[in-house]
C-alpha cells in the first residue's frame, strides 16, 4: 500500500511523530536535575532542526551530541534563569506589600518587564546555541535582538511553551492531561514548532551574534 510506503507523507509523519516521542523521552529525563534543562532543550533543538531540514535520522543520537557540545553554555544561562526567576518572584511579592499602591504598580510592572524581557532572551538563545560555537554573551545579545526583531515569531514560540502552565493554573483539572502530554511530547513539540518557525532567520541571527 502506498500510504504504508517509506515515502508516503503518512509514513513520514508517523516516524516523525516517534522521533519525537523518543527525544522527548531524552528531554525528560536529562532535565531531572533541573539546572540541567536548558541543555536538555539545546540538544533537543539540535534534534529537531535535523528534524525540520530533513538531514538526519538519528534524532536521539543527536540530541545527545547536542546535550553534550552545549552542556557549560546552555546550563550556566539557565541557571542564571533560573536565579533571575527566583528573584523576580520575591521582587514581585515585595512590591505587592508597599504601602504605597502607585509605586507597588510601578515596581511589579519593571519586574514584569524584566521578565519577558528574559524570557524572549532565553527563548531564542537555547536554539541559537544549538547550533553555534560563540561565546554566551555574544548570542545572549543576539538572542535579544532577534526577539525584539522577530516579535510575531517570538510571541508564537512563547505560546507554544507556555499555553499549557497557563491553562494548568487557570483549571488545576487540567493537570494530569497536561502531565501525560509533557512526558510524552510536549517540550520536543514545542522546540519543534519553534524551529518551524525560525528556520528562515536563525542562521542569519547566529551568523550576527
């Protein structure tokens, strides 16, 4: 049957959509420790790209070579992440205390900037690390200015990655579908779609850092 033929789209998506499940597996398990996550996600973009351009069929292997080529850059960014997160939720819960309302708004709106600010940074660096050899700060800078250039590309990707919490802290019922999906694909689906939809500019934006 042609639909069942290696070269059918049918054939393609079902290996694609396997190839997926398998690094998402990898994803999960890699990010355990949790600092260790963004290069988790960085080699799971080095997957995926393959994925996008069709030019590889290990995706695992790769994921793996990605996790390890990135591990020091990816890992002391997200850290950072991480830490800046932290803050900015006691910054947050601080600015919610002050007497004064007007300065209380003021203070919790810059965190807020601050935030997206970070997380449009990190969205794009995690690719952008992928599959480039410099150095963190030039594709920190980088990774901002394609955010802020980019900016339709940007808001979908951070819909991708964080439609699901979203829906989890607005219907709590939500969360144990939601769970099943993050372990079967969810975070590899989400880098995959983002890959999508940065193909055209990402060598253009490494090439730059």
């Amino acid at each position: 049957m042609r639909l069942l033929s290696p070269d059918s789209r049918f054939f393609q998506a079902v290996s694609k959509a396997a190839d997926l499940v398998l690094v998402n597996l990898m994803v999960v398990l890699l990010s355990l420790p949790v600092v260790t996550a963004g290069a988790a996600v960085a080699g799971s973009y080095r997957s995926v790209t393959e994925m996008v351009t069709d030019s590889g069929s290990h995706p695992v292997r790769t994921m793996l070579i990605g996790f390890k080529q990135t591990f020091v850059r990816a890992t002391a960014v997200w850290s950072g992440f991480l830490g800046l997160a932290v803050l900015l939720w006691w910054e947050w819960s601080v600015a919610g205390r002050l007497a004064n309302p007007l300065l209380a708004r003021g203070w919790q709106v810059l965190v807020l900037l601050v935030g997206l600010l970070t997380a449009i940074t990190m969205l794009w660096y995690l690719p952008l690390v992928s599959s480039s050899d410099k150095g963190v700060l030039p594709l920190l800078k980088a990774s901002l200015l394609a955010a802020i250039r980019y900016l339709p590309r940007t808001a979908m990707g951070l819909w991708f990655f964080l439609t699901g919490p979203i829906l989890v802290v607005l219907s709590p019922a939500a969360a144990p579908a939601a769970l099943v999906f993050a372990l079967l694909v969810g975070p590899a689906l989400c880098c995959y779609l983002f890959a999508v939809m940065i193909h055209t500019v990402r060598e253009r934006v490494a090439q730059a850092a």
